[in-house]
C-alpha cells in the first residue's frame, strides 16, 4: 500500500493524516485486512472515533450510519448502556483472574440451556478462530482420523486447514488460500461446493473412512449471505454420519443472529460439534464450542485432546455475554423488528437497483442483508458471488460511504441491521441508495 493522498474526498484530513501514519506501521496500514478498502478502489478508510447506536463517528468528526456491526460482532448496536455498565461493574472486580470464577460457570450453564439439547458441555475460547480450531482437533482424535471437508468460500478463521479455499476477507483480496500452508495440511482438506449435496454425497461414499469431521456454515455468511437449499444440510448430516465423521455447524456468525441461540433448530438438523462467538460477546472477544458430553470430556483436563487460553473465560467477556443473553432474551420484539428493519432495506434494495436499471440479486434473513450486482437469476454458492461485478459494488461503496452510509469494503461481506437501527436510518440509507444506484448505472 501506497496512497497517502485523498483522491475523492470520501473520508476527511483527519483520516487521511491517521491512514499516512498507519501504513508506516502497521503492515498494510491494519491489524485485520478485511477493513482496508484495496477491494473497493483504495484510498483511506475512515478512522473512528467513538460508537453510538447505529452510528459510528470518524476522527473528521462525521458520523457514518453503519452496517458493518464490527462484521456482524454486534446486534445490539454501539455503547448500549445497560451493556456498557455490565462490564464497568466487572472491570471494577477486576481485569483479568487466570483463574476460575463464577461468571463463566453461569454462563455456560445459560448455554447448556439456550444452545439446544446437543450442546450438553462447553468451553470457552478468545475467539472464533479458536473454537474451530479446537473442534476440528477435537473431531480428528474422536475419530481417529485426519481427513476435514470443508465448502468453497466460507471463512471459519485463520488456521492452516480452513484457509484453504477461504472466503471472506481472503476472497476480498482474491486469495484463494493463504501462502505459508505446507502441502500435509493441504492434503488433509477437501474443499466442495456450498449446496451440492451430490457432490458431498459421492465424496462421502468414496472417502468417508478418511472424513474425520464436515464442517459448515449452516447459513452462509462470508461470501454474502447464502441459505442452504432444502435438504441440502439434512442430506449433508446423514452422509456424514453413515460414513462415521462428525458434523461441526460453524455458528460464530448465525448463532444469535436470527433468534436468542443458534441457528440450527430452524433449519431442522443438528450437528455433533458447534462453534459460536461473535454476537455472544456483546462486543468483547469471545468464542467457544459445545458438544454432546462424550465428544467434549475427551478435552483435556478430563481427555487427551490438548486446549489452553490465557483469555479463555475472561471475566470482562463472561460479563458481557451474560448480559447479552439477558437482552436477547428478555426483548421479544428484537428479532422481529430486525427482519421488519431487514426486508423493508432489501426490497428498497431491489426497487432502487431496477429503478435505475442496475441488476441485483438480493438476499435477506431478519436483520442481515446482502446485494450481489449480477445479472444470474439466483446466488447459491461461492461461484456466483465470484461471477458478480466487483466493480460495480465498489462504485456502490464509495457512493454510499460518501454520503453517510458505512457498509463492508467487500462484496463478500453481509451487511447488519443492529437493534439500534430504526426507521429513521432505513430511510436515510434507501436516499442514499438511490443516488449510489443512479453512479453504478452511470459507471456502466
């Protein structure tokens, strides 16, 4: 990276200044590639100064009505005050123990409840990428074997075996896997088709005394947002399981998302393993894995299967997760009016694009929304989010970005309707969205 002068105006002085100083170092000019804008033309990203409801607030002093939610961390909105005070009343306890304490107890026992019968022990872990790492590890020594599926596209962290046919943030930059993996780990990891159930089927008969464990997204959410078509999951489950391998649901982004638990119960099948994060932790790092009790007690200190954590169970995330679940629960019109807030977003979406003459394809559940600019009458796996215009959606972008409306700098990314977006931001955003539409027809 480059740039160190504004070219178009979209971001301030003040972000510029901050951009200049980053790339001499931080490598790149960040701690996580997925916020630099190298997939939508380039250039300064806004540098934020504070957070508040469905608002985020640059260094320049502008205020962004955003969508990212820290790539779907958040449902409840920035700085939520009977949040903020849960963890200032944990804080005031203490930072950190290295030590057991009662709020991880509560909160596992909350999971053992809220996560389905399947999920009968838990462990923590200090991130997503850890949950499935360990799962993974946990799958291969329950089942003496080494093989891993996993599905073109999807992003379950930054391991070795799961960068190997990445989506997300590796997409975004059109990384098909990471360099640095060596050719063992490769070969112990089969890539398929998202919602090919053929496909997984035929593999399964071929190879399944090789398959250790599947694992899947059971709603896509990084290459977009992707649904399983019927039958495709429950096809997936019962060939796994004929074949001896583990099913791992990776729920760090769904769980939490469309109802207060996981997603699985809706969609009618159950895994054996199941990884979550992101939502539960209100904002703080968290992540974690459940499993039926036979599966889990081969994790050490009972079993041979080796995980550790210095932040695992910390007490500021223990805190904010419980709190979280007491939100979530307690609000029984939150998931309702996010996917009021969602489908009224996605079809002004829709009408805008063919009011301009822009093809999209647009995919909704509850609050999370996603546009892929292509002209293919559906987007079913990680080919067709492949095949849509990027450059469309990064004229899109810096459209929407310039006139208040913060979205993910990647066409793979889902967009988050928070609990703090209300009719207000819809209507601001849908403006927004008709001049963006009218500067993609333009660029065409």
């Amino acid at each position: 990276m480059t740039e160190t002068r504004p070219s178009d105006g979209i971001v301030g002085p003040g972000s510029w200044s901050l951009h200049r100083r980053a790339i001499q170092a931080l490598v790149g000019g960040v701690n996580s590639p997925s916020r630099g804008l190298e997939a939508v033309g380039g250039g300064a990203p806004p540098y934020i100064a504070r957070a508040d409801g469905a608002y985020l607030f640059d260094v320049d002093g502008r205020a962004y009505v955003d969508y990212v939610q820290a790539f779907g961390a958040l449902i409840l909105g920035h700085a939520r005050p009977d949040l903020r005070e849960a963890v200032v009343r944990a804080l005031e306890r203490g930072v950190l123990f290295g030590a057991c304490h009662e709020m991880e107890v509560r909160l596992a026992e909350r999971l053992q409840v809220v996560m389905g019968a399947m999920c009968e022990r838990v462990r923590f872990t200090a991130s997503g990428t850890e949950a499935v790492m360990t799962a993974v590890r946990l799958a291969r020594a329950a089942t003496g074997r080494r093989l891993l599926v996993k599905f073109a596209g999807s992003y379950h962290g930054h391991f070795d075996a799961v960068l190997v046919g990445a989506g997300s943030g590796a997409s975004t930059l059109g990384l098909d896997e990471s360099a640095g993996i060596p050719d063992g780990v490769k070969a112990d990891v089969a890539t398929l088709p998202y919602n090919d159930a053929e496909t997984a089927e035929r593999f399964l008969r071929e190879r399944g005394d090789e398959v250790a464990c599947v694992l899947v997204e059971p709603i896509v959410g990084n290459f977009g947002l992707v649904e399983p078509e019927p039958g495709f999951l429950q096809r997936l489950a019962r060939a796994a399981r004929r074949a001896g391998a583990l099913v791992i649901f990776d729920e760090v982004i769904t769980a939490f998302r469309f109802g207060p638990g996981p997603v699985y119960p809706q969609l009618g099948v159950e895994p054996d393993l199941i990884t979550f994060g992101k939502i539960l932790g209100g904002g703080l790092p968290i992540g974690g894995y459940g499993g039926r009790r036979a599966i889990m007690e081969q994790v050490a200190p009972v079993g041979p299967v080796y995980q550790d954590g210095t932040w695992a169970g910390h007490p500021l995330s223990m805190a904010s997760a419980l709190a979280t679940l007491e939100i979530l629960t307690a609000e029984t019109d939150l998931y309702p009016r996010l996917g009021r807030l969602g489908q009224a977003l996605a079809q002004g979406v829709r009408d805008l694009a063919a009011r301009h003459g822009v093809p999209v394809v647009v995919h909704q559940r509850g609050g999370a929304v996603c546009a892929f600019f292509t002209r293919e009458p559906e987007v079913r796996d990680f080919g067709g989010v492949q095949r849509s215009d990027a450059r469309a959606f990064a004229t899109f972008f810096r459209s929407m970005l310039a006139r208040g409306i913060l979205l993910p700098p990647s066409p793979y990314e889902v967009w988050y309707v928070s609990a703090a977006h209300g009719e207000e931001e819809i209507d601001k955003t849908l403006q927004a969205i008709d001049r963006a539409m009218a500067d993609v027809a333009r660029a065409a």
